[in-house]
C-alpha cells in the first residue's frame, strides 16, 4: 500500500489547493477534489434564487462543465441499479417530471434523490443554497422549466426529443446548443445548480468550499464501520467500495475493487475482502484524489495508459520521457532566466562546443565538448534539487486498464529524489547526440545536444505512423532504462532505429534526419564504454566507425559536385542500407559510381581524394569484407559529415566559405 500511503501524504501537503479549479492549457478546468466528491461533466446549469425558485437556465460545454459534485460510496459505483448522487444528478433523479416527458422508469430515483437531499438538509451540516435546491427540485418542474426556457426541446407529441430532426419548414433553424453537447438524447443530460443569494459572493456550488466541507462533515458521521486502516495503521471508517474515474470523468476502471461475493470467493484465500487489505474511507478518497489531480495536472496519457511523476516536498520534477531541449526550457521557467541570462549563455547544450570542436582532431570522451555539455545538464537538472528534509522522494508510476472495470499499476518506483536527479542526469548525458527536428519555444528550428525524448525513439523505431499501443509499450520499456540503475536498452529497439536509420530511400529526407540522429543517441548509450561523442574521433580503428566515416565523405563529395540546385540523393545515401549488410561489395559500387564527380570537382576534390585514402588506410585488409556494420557506422557517418560541413579546414582546401558550406547543409537537411 506503499503507492496509496504516498498519494494520500501528497494529498495532506497540498491541502490548500483542495477544491480549487486550475486551468490546463487546451481550457479544461481540473481540481484536487475534496474527500467524499467526484468529478463529472455538466451539461445543463440551473440559476435559483435564495427561496428556491427558477431564474434561468444555461448549456455548458465539455470546457466549461467541468463540475465536483458531492458522491457517496454509492453513487461512485453506481452502474445499472439507481443510486442518486447527493446534490447534482441527471435528469432522471433530479426532475420530478421526468414520466411526463420521458416515458416511465424503473425504480424511484427521484424520490431517493429528495429522500438522500432531505437528510443533508435536515442535518447540523445543512446549508441554505442546499436547501433551495431541495426547495426548488421537490417541486417537479425542472424539465418543464428547462423547455420553457429553451434549454430542451420537445416533439409533437410532447416527449423530449431523441435527436435534432427538423421538419422541412424548420431546416433553416439553427441547430440547439443542447444537441452539440450531447452523446445520446436529452434525457440524460448532467444537471447542477447555482444559487443566487444577496450578499454571497460564490453562486456556482460546485464551487462553495464552505458547501462541500459541510458535505464532507455530513457524510463522515454517517460512516459507522471502523476496521484496521492497511495506509495509516489507524482504526477508521472502511471504504467498502472505492472510486473510479481516475484517468477521467468517463473511466469506470478501478485500482481497488473486491466484488466476486459468490462461487470462488477472493479466489478461496479469504471469506472477505478485508482479510485481505482494508482500507479507510479517508485514505481511499485522499489517495484517489490525489491520484487523479497528478494526473490532469502533470501526467502523459497515451491510448490510456498514463505516465506520472511526483515528488512528496516538490510536485514539480524533470519528467524522464522528455527530452534535453524539454529539459532546458522546463528549468528555464522553473528558475526564472531570461533569453540573456548566463543560463542561457551557458545552456547552449553543446552546439558551438560541437562546432569548435569537429575540425578533426581526437574528441573522445572527456573532452571539452563532452564536459561542457554534461555541465549544462547538471546545471538544468540542478534547478530541482531540494535543500529540505533528506526524506524527500520521487514516485514514478505507470497505470493501464486491460479491461473497462480494472486498472493496474504497471511499473511503480519509489526513488529518493537525489537519486531520481542523479539518475536522470546519467541518462541524459550517455543517451545523447546532436539533434535538429525540434523547434523551441519560439517555434524557431534549432540545434540541440542531448537525449531525444521517448516519444521520438518510438517514431524512430517504428515510423511516425507507429500506432499509440506501439509508442505507449516501448515507453513503458525505456523508462526503466531512465530511472533504474544498470537497466540496458532494449537491443530489437535499437536494432529497430539502427535499420531505418539506414534505408533513407524509404523516407522523407527531413525523417531521415531525425531517425539518424535519434539512433545515433541509441548506439552511443549501448556504447557508453568506448566513449563516443558527437565530435569526430580520428583515432578509433573500429572498423564499423570507419566504414562510416568512408560512407559520408563519399556523400558530401558527390553533394558539392552536384551543387544546391540538384535535390536527388547521392549514390552513398542510396546504398546505404545495402552498405551496412555487405559493406566490401557496396563500396566498390560506391567508389565506381564516385568517379564521374571526383573528376567534375577535379583539384577541388583533392582535401576529399586524401582524406578517403587516409581512412581507407587506418582499415586491414582483412576488414574489406561483407561482415554487416554495427550501429557504430551511423556515429562514424554522422560525426564525419558533420565534421566535413563545419571544419574550418576543409573549408580552405576546397575553397568553399562556411556560409556556403552551412547553406549546403540546411539545404540537405530540410528537403
């Protein structure tokens, strides 16, 4: 019960924050919901006066019907049988009228809605907007009100309408805002209240603290059945029935649930649920609570699994599915830099370093390049550090539903929050490489040195139609790569990146690109040992390194000869998956194919002529072969072109200006 404990103490440190709407940034209002209440979406708002009397009436959309409603045990898990909820129900439990315009129901839900509002009324825990809603709804005319007013809509025989269908004369009308809001017919329209008192300044009653404290008190004193609490150790009110709603308003599937009451019961362990675990109503709504306002406030959701992260002294914490450039702008808010601090000036992740250092001398690991960039991680990630208490900790948790009635919790880890940074940093400064398919905050294209974001290696593995299932599975398996210690990459995910990183014919060039340099941060975390970096290194003889070092001077030299104006793909590029199976054949190909514009570029093809000999030589004959390349001939063909497009001395020996050789880049890039 570790995951619920967590939650419910995440619960007590943001009590302020209790019933209070935030703003997520598509509109959608969210809360940290108070005990004993639940979340769901209003279709219909009803105005009242003190006295219990219609005002008028409002259709709300999906933005702005984002209401919390008092919910007993009950009503959470409710599902064919009528239970009301406590305050704002549907249709069928809050109009007495419902059989006039809807046709008979089962049951009495109307008259047990009256009968759960009554006692709440008559109650020390009563309220006066509360009881000029009972006031108002034992009457029995709220449908007919709602018609009066233009709210719902009625046929010929004068039943509410199951769908908007004009008659031929009425086509030119506008259609009703209460059909847009709607899933299914009028009747089940979501109804809450708002009264109108002189003096009170918070009419909306999905919105009154003082209303739902007083709910809160109400139905705590009703609760009689004390047990062992599992999460707090303490003899409280059990909650035999737990919520659900965690994901969103329409999500049915629960964490915690006991309900095979007949045949094999609890699998023939125990005679009861809570010879298993019990849990306390007020751990089990905190904890639940918390989880969902974690969720709506930070979590990723992808085909319905959900990724969150949280730390118990300090909810805001460096997610592990983003990445670098991500990481920066995510530490420039949280610190308050501007676009001309030293931050900023320092947190140039690796982008001038990269290019004061690839004129091709040695860059293995410990060099500056690499130095400087593993500081500007440490600096962003250091913005989270936390000077308190040294309990303070991180929970990583992953939910999923396999079936519409339970949820589970795929992964869980409970980190100490230095250690969750510590092992961030790691992840960020071995699974790294220089990416440019990313726009910054600015919607600006920008270079950036660092770990793509998992979402991204999911595109590079599978393409960028990969389904949801397919991302939302390989970012479960990256994240124990991330966060746990001596945790290695899956081998068919980078296996995967690696061979499309190699077909660029099956792609767009600007894909290619991507997928390039997302495999190349791959193979360099698989290997981490040898050092690798972004730089060129001039001193490896690995032989797939070479052989891709060979591959990307063949395709700048053929880019030159062709010019800015040719757009087709060099014969490198177009061989190069065949290259990476059989290398000693494909670069005779290659070579022979090269010829034409070695001579077209004549002396100016001269600084490429030797720099081809002089990798070619650093090669055993014995390596000629049609051995497959590892992965490391990507870091090795990368490394090598950029090198070639930013090198002040290849500059000079082909007589080309930087502005030239970096416009000949971009355009390679982008087209």
């Amino acid at each position: 019960m570790s995951w619920l404990a967590n939650l419910t103490q995440t619960y007590n440190n943001n009590i302020l924050s209790v019933g209070r709407f935030e703003t997520k940034k598509n509109g959608r209002e969210y809360a940290l919901i108070p005990v004993a209440h639940t979340t769901q979406t209003a279709h219909i708002e009803v105005h009242l006066d003190g006295k219990g009397n219609f005002v008028t009436a409002y259709v709300r959309d999906k933005v702005e019907g984002s209401t919390i409603i008092p919910c007993t045990e009950a009503a959470a898990s409710r599902t064919s049988a009528p239970v009301p909820y406590p305050l704002f129900d549907k249709l069928v439990y809050v109009a007495g009228d419902f059989n006039q315009f809807c046709g008979d129901v089962k049951g009495t839900p109307y008259d047990d809605y009256l009968a759960q509002l009554k006692a709440w009324c008559d109650s020390p825990y009563s309220h006066e907007k509360v009881q000029s809603v009972y006031d108002y709804t034992r009457k029995g005319t709220l449908i007919a009100d709602l018609i009066a007013e233009g709210i719902l809509h009625v046929d010929e025989q004068g039943k509410l309408r199951d769908k908007w269908a004009p008659a031929p004369s009425q086509e030119s009308i506008e259609k009703p805002p209460i059909f847009n809001v709607l899933a299914s017919d009028q009747s089940s329209a979501f109804v809450r209240f708002a009264v109108n008192i002189p003096g009170e300044p918070e009419a909306r009653l999905w919105r009154d603290i003082e209303v739902q404290q007083l709910f809160v008190q109400f139905y705590e004193n009703s609760l009689v059945d004390m047990d062992i609490c599992y999460v707090t150790g303490e003899k409280l009110p059990v909650a035999d029935k737990h919520t659900s709603r965690i994901r969103h308003s329409g999500d049915k599937s629960k964490l915690i649930s006991a309900n095979d009451s007949a045949g094999f019961t609890f699998r023939g362990r125990f005679r009861t649920s809570r010879e298993a675990a019990s849990v306390s109503y007020m751990a089990s709504q905190k904890g639940h609570n918390a989880l969902k306002w974690l969720i709506d406030r930070q979590g990723i959701t992808i085909d319905g699994k959900v990724f969150v992260v949280w730390g118990n002294q300090r909810l805001e914490l460096p997610e592990p599915h983003q990445d670098a450039l991500e990481l920066r702008e995510a530490a420039q808010e949280l610190q308050g830099f501007d676009e001309d601090s030293e931050f900023e000036e320092d947190f140039d992740l690796g982008a001038n370093d990269d290019k004061s250092s690839n004129s091709g001398h040695v860059a293995p690991a410990g060099d500056t390049t690499s130095k400087a960039f593993a500081r500007e991680i440490k600096k962003a990630i250091g913005g989270y550090r936390y000077d308190g208490e040294h309990y303070a900790h991180v929970t990583i948790m992953v939910l999923d539903a396999a079936t519409p009635g339970r949820m589970s919790i795929t992964y869980y880890q409970d980190l100490n929050h230095e250690d969750y940074l510590d092992r961030l940093q790691a992840w960020h400064t071995s699974c790294y490489w220089q990416h440019r398919y990313r726009k910054d905050k600015d919607s600006q294209w920008t270079t950036f040195t660092g770990a793509p974001a998992t979402r991204d290696i999911a595109f590079a593995a599978y393409g960028p139609r990969a389904s949801d299932k397919l991302v939302k599975g390989l970012m479960e398996r990256i994240l124990p790569c991330i966060i746990e210690v001596g945790c290695e990459l899956p081998r068919d995910i980078v296996r995967s990146a690696v061979q499309r990183a190699s077909n660029p014919v099956g792609m767009e060039p600007w894909e290619w690109e991507k997928t390039l340099s997302i495999a190349c941060a791959l193979v360099n975390k698989e290997n981490e040992k040898e050092g690798f970096d972004v730089g060129l290194n001039t001193e490896t003889t690995d032989r797939s390194y070479l052989f891709g070092r060979m591959l990307a001077i063949a395709d700048v030299l053929e880019r030159r000869a062709l010019g800015r104006e040719e757009k087709r793909a060099s014969n490198a590029v177009r061989y190069m998956n065949a290259f990476a199976q059989r290398p000693g054949r494909t670069w005779s190909i290659i070579q022979s194919n090269l010829q034409p514009y070695q001579a077209k570029m004549g002396t100016d093809a001269r600084y490429y002529n030797s720099l081809l000999d002089e990798v070619g030589a650093m090669l055993s004959l014995e390596d000629y072969t049609d051995k497959p390349l590892t992965g490391l001939y990507l870091l090795g063909f990368y490394s090598q072109r950029n090198d070639l497009y930013t090198s002040k001395k290849a500059t000079e020996a082909t007589g080309t200006s930087d502005t030239q050789q970096g416009e000949d880049n971009d355009t390679q890039e982008e087209n």
